[in-house]
C-alpha cells in the first residue's frame, strides 16, 4: 500500500507560504508554490482548494491574484492541515464483516477498533501540538548550510 502524500504536500505549502510572509510577501501564485514542491501547479491549485474549503488560505482574483495565508502560522496546526486534506480515517476495517462463527472473526474487530482509536488519538494529538510556524522554525533550522 502506497502512502498518501497529501498532507506532507499542504503543509509544505503552507510553510513556504509562511515564510514568504515573514518576509513581507502576501499573496503568492500556485506556480511560485510549486517550485518550492517541485511538482506540477495543478496538484498545488488542488490542495490549496481543500485548504480553502477548511478557512486556511484564501484566493485572490483581479490584479495581484494569487493566495494567502488567513491565519497566522501559529494558529494552524497540523491536525488544521491534517482534517483539511484526509477524508479518510487513518485504518479501516474488514470491507465485508468477518465469519462471526470463527473466534477470530468473530472478535477481530473490537479489538481493532480500541487499538486503531488510540493510535488515532496519538497521532491526532501529536498533529494537535505542531504548528505551521513549528515546522517554519524546525525546516530553517535543519537547512543545511
């Protein structure tokens, strides 16, 4: 199974778009984002869509068109990005119910249910305590030279 990156992708953008207001630059374009991806504008455009639909960034028309950040790095976390880009839980059960007449069937998915929320949990509350500004502080300090 192949990892999703759609996460890694927002908040990527919402770094650079971070920074680039930390030094004095609102509004940028899809395609100045995706040179810091480097990936194609059309997967940025998409993300900052479902960035938008959660209130985090918002598109500009006319003269000056681009995006911008609508709160301030520090007041975006991780679970923002995270409840923005993922519309599925982090595990999924069996897709057809299991034989409830094998002990195993029968049992599986109670027990997964308690193990998969409390990893969910964590890994909610991990997001919950990073922000944007943290990740800002946490790449420009890991830069190499």
């Amino acid at each position: 199974m192949a990892a999703n990156s759609r996460l890694t992708v927002a908040v990527h953008v919402l770094t650079w778009m971070a920074l680039v207001k930390a030094r004095g630059r609102d509004v940028v374009t899809s395609d100045q984002i995706a040179g810091s991806v480097n990936t194609n504008p059309v997967v940025i455009r998409r993300s900052l869509g479902e960035l938008r639909k959660a209130g985090l960034v918002e598109a500009l028309h006319g003269a000056g068109a681009g995006w911008r950040l609508l709160r301030e790095a520090d007041a975006i976390t991780l679970l923002d990005v995270y409840r923005a880009v993922e519309t599925e839980p982090l595990f999924a059960l069996h897709r057809a119910e299991p034989n409830q007449k094998c002990p195993i069937g029968a049992g599986i998915r109670p027990a997964l249910e308690e193990v998969y929320g409390g990893a969910e949990a964590a890994v909610h509350g991990a997001l919950g305590s990073t922000s944007i500004a943290d990740v800002l502080r946490g790449t420009l300090a890991g830069r190499a030279g």
